[in-house]
C-alpha cells in the first residue's frame, strides 16, 4: 500500500515544474484563483483552515498529473493495453515530440513500466513521460499515463501587434486542460482576420459578476476580439490562456457551422494525452477514487447489485467487471438519454449482466405487486438451469442455440417470469447477427420501472448527485451558495433513504461523491448512522484516501451541522485534491446492514 502511495507521490513531485520566465507581458500565462461566494469560503475555511483551503483552491483549478485507465480484463490485459498504447503514442508524436527509445522492462517490485525518451525544444517537452500499472493491491487492471505541466507557453507576442486569439467557454477549457482538442460548439469569440492554419492564442471566458448579483459570461457567441486594451474583454483574460493551437477554419467558418475541430491544440500549458476513440471497450478512462469505490463496494459474483445514479456507466461496469460478469447489475437514472448511453457503454465493453432501467432514485422503492422482480441470478446461470427442449422447441437451430448462449437471458424475460415468444427470440437473434444497432445508441428505447421491493438487493451504491466541487480542473465555484449546498445534502438524505429499504439485512451500502463538502460527506455519513440504527461503517478496501472530518460546524444563521464521532473518521475515504495523491476531491462511505426490525 505504501509503495502505490509513494508511486503516486513521485508522480506528482516531477510533474509541478517551475515556469521558466519567458520575455512576453506577464498577462499571457495560466494563474487562475477560484472566486468562490463569500459565506461558502467561510465555510470551507472553518472545516479545512485557512492555509489548508487555500490549497484546496489552487489544486481544482489544475488538472490532475496523470491520467488514469481502467482496463476491461474481460477483453483485454494491462500489459496489452500498455504495449498498444505506447505503439499508437509513438505514432502520434504526441505533439511533435520525438521519440527516441522506449522500453518495457520487469521490475523488482513486478511492476512494468513503459518509459518514453524524448527530445524537444523547452517549450516543446514530451506529453507522454511514463506509462505504468498500479501497484496498489488489487488493482493491476489500472494504468497510468504520466503527463507534464505546467508549461510556459511563448505566443510570439509583439508590442503594438496583439495576438490572434481564440477565446472558449469555461467548459471546454476545463475539457482542453485535460487534453481535448478545441471544438466549433465552445469557441465563444475570436479574432478579425483569422484564417485557416493561423497560429492563434486560446484563452478562457470565466463567468464575472453581473449587476444584478448574478454571474453570466459577457459576450455573445461571435464576439470579435480587438487584442488590445481598448477590447472590453482584454483584462479578463488576463492569466486564462491555455495554449496555442492552429485554426483549422476562417473566423467567418468558426461561426457557420455547428461541429468540427476549430482549433487544433499544438501547445499546451498541461500536457495530457487524449483518449477520445482511443481503444474502445477495451479501456474506460475513469478517476482513481471511482474505481476504488467500485472496490470498496466489494460485490461478487452471483450477487444482485443496484447502482442507483447510475449515468455515465463508469461505476456500473467497473462493477459487472469485478463480478466477471456473473451476476445482476441493475443501473438506473432517471434521464432517457444517460440509460441509453450506458446500455451503449456495456454493449461496447461485452458485458451482459447489465440491465438499465429509467428511474427516478427518489422513487427506487415500491410497495407491492408493481414493483420490478427481479431473477435471482444472471443470465449465464439462467442458460445453464434452463432445459434442452426450451431452446429446441423454438425451432432456433445449432447456431443460433450458440448465439443465445452468450446474450443475456434476462432481456428474454418477461416481468411475470415467461420466456418471450418465438418470434420475439428470433427478432433479437437477427439483432444480435446484425449488431447492435441503433438500440445502444441515441434513438433506442428504454424500459421504465415501477420502482423495486424493499431488501431486493445484495449491494446498492448510490454515487449521488451532488454540488461537484472536487472536480478538476475547475475554472468557477462563485454560483454555489450556502443554501444550494444544503438543498444537495437534503436531496442524498432522500436518496440514501431509499437504497436503504433496497439492501437486504447483511448486505452493503456505499455512498459516494465527487465535492469537497463536508455537508454532503461527513454530515450524511452522521444523519444515517444516527437515523438508521442497524447502520453500522465498514472498513474499505483497498484504503487509499484519508481521513474524514470530526467534529461540527455552526454557520452564522445558527444552523449545526454535525460530522464524524472520533474513531468514525479512519472507516471513510476522502480524497483531498491538494494531497501528494493528486486526486479529484471525492469520498466514500461503506455501511454494513444489520438485522433491520432494531
């Protein structure tokens, strides 16, 4: 554990490199502070310190060092990915770097490590500094891509001719720092005269305060830039740039048209690799701290698990995987679009034990005969237990039988318990010969639920939805207030309420989000061990975030809002984004189920 802990340490140590002073106005640089709403900062300065939020702060707004792939073992292994990966890396360059040697070699530890050398100009360092498996236990299926940053990046700037800029919103620069290119939906505003293959500066439009005591972005798609003092927008993107890039249309084509790459990113104040269509249903790009929470829920095969926001999928399949696809996964959300986008993920990845439901969490729990039964156990045993004749008398022939043999049974069934008909089963086979078509993709359709009965389930997680305030790199936190964090928190007691009629006495409850709010952690760890009395925290494995908070926190109104109990505090992950792990903020809970008539 403490060798994966120092792993990520060294990490992190060489990847904070000085920026070298570079002769250009100090304006043209990344040094943004997060402006969050006055009493919230109070806030977090009471649960933190001051010297420790403050460092908090600095860390969301830059990515973290490395990126961090989950490997779909079903398909594939670490040491494959690892080795494609550095093939198609070095084809790429990876921004015009060159690459002069790489090597696999087997370490002591059993760890490989696939290390690039590279050459290149001060401002043209390598992307891409290491390739290498976790060492935490267990987790070998993870790989990490080492990147570089921050850079400082030389705009050719000259005195009396500004730059060609391009200015994007807050959301695809975030998307930009952590290595996307620019794309035509975020470009806000941009130059006079830039034409196809120009060099131009990118810069970031952060939402400013409106009079009316809101925030907005004051500019409208279109918006031409001047460059110079006189352009009303010049001084906010003071410290926002975050690269340089090619266009690849005219300013007149950036504003015609609704898609396409309209800047090419050729330098980069951080350096990470993008993976978009990169390996498909072999890798899943996904943060440390949720596939440890699909660890920490510990679910096995043969189990019937629920997880309960279940959108995008990163969660759902991470666990249909530790399970080897045995077993029953229930992901719901309550958006059409998101179910179909998991059902899509799952179809990509090969795993069948995954079945997607259209749900409002607030309403998972129903009460008597509407409420969704569910199979006792997965497809792969549901094939094994059903008879010969079952499949003969549908006239389906021998490979057809084969074919039915690897789909996952449970769409074959009706909520009753009966086996669809004959033409139904042909229907699906012809699916399954033709590929999965548009129904694992925008456009197909999506079961809704009733809602499911009380103790149906082994495991549950509720990944809930939350303010989001660990997420990184971030750019704005000024629209969160006190009242909108509290109005999170009261929406995770519904929700938590309800995974907890889910789980059957001796099961698992695990709760999860990505903020750095203790009202929506510690405070809902303490409302359920003091609601629910057969409650009782876990301990986790592997444990690799640290400690929660104890104590309380009286805001000026008056409210309390109480935390841990001494002792509580080491049975919780919280991942710190200002720690040498360099994570997201993010924290887990684990519950075990007691005997429910306490």
């Amino acid at each position: 554990m403490q060798k994966g802990r120092n792993f990520i340490k060294a990490i992190r140590r060489s990847f904070f490199t000085p920026i070298s002073q570079m002769d250009q106005t100090a304006r043209y640089r990344y040094s943004p502070t997060l402006k969050w709403n006055p009493v919230v900062e109070e806030y977090f300065i009471k649960a933190y310190g001051a010297d420790h939020f403050s460092r908090i702060s600095t860390a969301l707004t830059r990515p973290s060092c490395y990126s961090c792939i989950r490997v779909n073992t079903l398909k594939s292994t670490s040491d494959a990915v690892m080795e494609k990966l550095l093939e198609i890396f070095k084809e790429r360059g990876m921004l015009d770097v060159t690459v002069q040697e790489s090597t696999i070699t087997q370490k002591p530890d059993n760890c490989r490590k696939a290390t690039l050398e590279c050459t290149g100009s001060a401002e043209s360092l390598k992307a891409i500094e290491s390739i290498s498996k976790c060492q935490f236990p267990g987790m070998d299926y993870v790989v990490f891509v080492k990147g570089s940053g921050p850079h400082a990046i030389h705009y050719g700037y000259n005195e009396g001719k500004p730059l060609k800029e391009v200015i994007v919103s807050r959301k695809c620069a975030e998307a930009v720092l952590r290595g996307a290119q620019v794309y035509v939906p975020g470009v806000l505003a941009c130059s006079a005269h830039v034409e196809r293959g120009d060099a131009v500066a990118v810069s970031v439009a952060v939402e400013q305060s409106a009079p009316d005591g809101g925030w907005g972005v004051a500019m409208t798609r279109g918006t031409v830039l001047q460059g110079s003092q006189a352009d009303p927008y010049y001084f906010e993107r003071d410290g926002f740039y975050i690269g340089q890039g090619t266009a690849m249309m005219s300013r007149a084509g950036l504003f015609r048209v609704s898609e396409g790459v309209a800047v090419d990113m050729k330098e980069r104040v951080f350096r990470l690799p993008s993976f978009y269509d990169l390996l498909e249903g072999e890798i899943f790009l996904q943060n440390l701290p949720s596939i440890i929470t699909a660890h920490a829920l510990d679910p096995q095969p043969g189990e019937r698990v629920l997880d309960m926001c279940a959108a995008p999928g990163g969660k759902t399949t991470a666990i249909a995987i530790l399970m080897k696809d045995k077993g029953k996964v229930v992901a719901v959300d309550r958006s059409h679009n998101k179910v179909l986008g998991i059902q899509k993920l799952a179809a990509e990845m090969g795993i069948g034990c995954i079945t997607t439901y259209k749900l409002d969490a607030l309403k998972s729990v129903c009460h008597g005969a509407e409420s969704d039964n569910l199979p006792n156990t997965c497809f792969s045993e549901d094939v094994q237990n059903m008879q010969k004749s079952d499949l003969l008398s549908t006239d389906i022939d021998g490979s057809d039988e084969k074919l039915l043999y690897q789909k996952n049974f449970n769409d074959l069934q009706l909520k009753d318990g009966q086996y669809t008909s004959k033409a139904e089963l042909r229907k699906r086979i012809r699916k399954l010969k033709n590929g999965p078509g548009r129904n694992h993709t925008a456009g197909g359709r999506v079961e809704k639920s009733k809602g499911f009965s009380p103790n149906s389930f082994d495991r549950v997680l509720l990944d809930a939805p939350c303010s989001a305030l660990g997420l990184r790199p971030r750019l704005f936190a000024g629209e969160d207030t006190i009242d909108s964090l509290r109005s999170h928190a009261k929406y995770q007691r519904r929700m938590f309420d309800q995974a907890v009629q889910l789980v059957r006495p001796g099961g698992v409850i695990v709760y999860s989000t990505c903020t750095i709010n203790p009202g929506e952690n510690e405070a809902l760890v303490r409302y359920a061990l003091d609601t629910h009395k057969f409650l009782s925290l876990a301990s986790q494995h592997p444990k690799i975030g640290g400690p929660g908070l104890t104590g309380s926190c009286q805001s000026p109104d008056g409210f309390i809002e109480e935390w841990l109990k001494p002792g509580e505090e080491n049975l919780v992950q919280r991942f710190d984004p200002s720690s040498d792990l360099d994570t997201i903020g993010f924290f887990i809970a684990k519950f075990s189920v007691g005997d429910k008539n306490i």
